[in-house]
C-alpha cells in the first residue's frame, strides 16, 4: 500500500474534491456492502484504515484492521463499545445492542470529512463529543457547504441517522 492511507492523504489535501470524494465513497461502499453480505461489522472505519494502493490514486481503497470487527448472527446482537472516538455511532455510545449498521454512520463521517475538511462531530473533550455525537447534534454550514451537490448532502444526511433503522445501507447509499 505505497499510498499511505486517507488520512495522511486528507492532511496533505485538506480535503477531496466532490468528484474524487464520490470515487472514494463507492469504493468504500461497495468494501461495506461485501463485508455486511458476508455478515461482518468492522466497527472501526476511519481514514486511517482505509488504504491507498498507489500514491498517484487518491479513490481505490483497500479496508485494514479487522480488530474489532464481528461476524453478526443477527440483528443488534453486537455489545461491546469499540470504535475510534469521532467516528463511532450513536447506538455504540448509548450502549444499545448494535450490528452492522454502525458501519454506515462512520462512512457517513468519513464522507463528510473528506468533502469538508473537517468531521461534523467537533467538541474540545471527548465527553462533549460523545454527547455531540449521541444526540445527533450536526450540521451543513452553508459557507463550507454551497458548492458541494444535492446528492452529496442527501447521501450524508440519510447516513448520518441517529436510529439505525432509518439509516441507508451500504446497497441503498449506492
């Protein structure tokens, strides 16, 4: 992986360009959807375990580090609080039982990180950020936001769901 990973890419870019940003996102969905049709939740996505294989392709990724992933026998069968701080679901946090669809909430974290530069959920200590996160308290600054799509927005939008019932799927967000 002579690329590094997104987010050494993401510090030296700033932030992606809609068009690369929405070549990463597919690449990474169609990673997610392979993952849950095999009944795996990662549970820890985030730019640093997603790969780049070549230093001249910021959009192809390869999914690391498996550690905390899980097989899901069945819905909401997960427990354990895992994930990385700014990128881990709301239902982690709640400590209610979760499944794949967490996944999904930190795909939508990345998108929004990647077209913006910085994530939706930022709070100077982790207990206000996970209080951010946990009553779903984000939003479109519409000065950082104006020249980025519709289609983005509603992508993100229906990603970035506190219930995990309501929240797109990696089939459905493709």
């Amino acid at each position: 992986m002579s690329g590094g990973n997104v987010f050494d890419r993401l510090s030296k870019k700033t932030k992606y360009t809609e068009k690369n940003a929405n070549e990463l996102t597919k690449s990474l969905l169609k990673a997610v959807k392979c993952m849950h049709d095999a009944g795996i939740a990662h549970r820890d996505l985030k730019p640093q375990n997603l790969l780049l294989p070549l230093d001249d392709d910021d959009s192809h990724i390869r999914v690391a580090d498996f550690g905390f992933a899980r097989r899901v026998h069945a819905p909401n069968c997960l427990t354990s609080r895992c994930g990385s701080p700014t990128f881990v679901a709301p239902e982690i946090l709640k400590n209610i039982p979760h499944d794949q669809r967490v996944d999904l909430w930190s795909v939508g974290v990345v998108i929004y990180l990647l077209l913006i530069g910085y994530p939706p959920f930022v709070k100077k200590t982790q207990a206000e950020l996970f209080t951010q996160i946990r009553s779903c308290d984000w939003k479109f600054y519409e000065e950082d936001w104006e020249n980025i799509s519709p289609d983005a927005r509603e992508l993100i939008e229906n990603i970035l769901v506190s219930d995990p019932e309501q929240r797109w799927t990696a089939s459905e967000s493709l």
